[in-house]
C-alpha cells in the first residue's frame, strides 16, 4: 500500500482526483476503462476538461500516459 500512496503523492490535487476516478472506473468496468484518450472523454473525467487539458494536469500527455501505466501496474500487483 506504501507504493500506492507514494503514486499518488507525486501529482497534485487535480490529477489525484482523476486518478482516482479512473480507479472507481477500473473497479466499476475492469481493464477495458484504460483505454487513452477514451476513458478521458466519460463522466465524471470528461466533465474536468478536455483530453488536452487533463494531459496538462499532469505535465503533458506522455506523463499522463505513464501515469495511467503505473497505475494499472499497481492495480494488477494488489
């Protein structure tokens, strides 16, 4: 669990919460929610902007990419 909170630790308040999000979509849908830039366009994420303006959420599109990667990496390790 320290490595989850570690993960989330390094983004700021927004991008936390999309990640959160997008964990409430794994657990809802499975994998098949982790599709980029998809899952970025369904509510609740698609109501915090556009794909765009969440991939500056978190430093740019390859970061918010990698953040997803790491994030099914964790799901997948619990």
């Amino acid at each position: 669990m320290k490595k989850r909170k570690d993960f989330f630790d390094q983004y700021g308040p927004e991008a936390r919460a999309i990640l959160d999000e997008l964990l409430d979509k794994y657990a809802e849908y499975g994998t098949a929610q982790f599709v980029l830039p998809d899952v970025l366009q369904i509510p609740p994420i698609s109501e915090r902007g556009n794909v765009i303006e969440i991939a500056k959420m978190f430093g740019g599109s390859e970061k918010l990419r990698d953040a997803v990667n790491q994030l099914q990496t964790l799901l997948y390790a619990a």
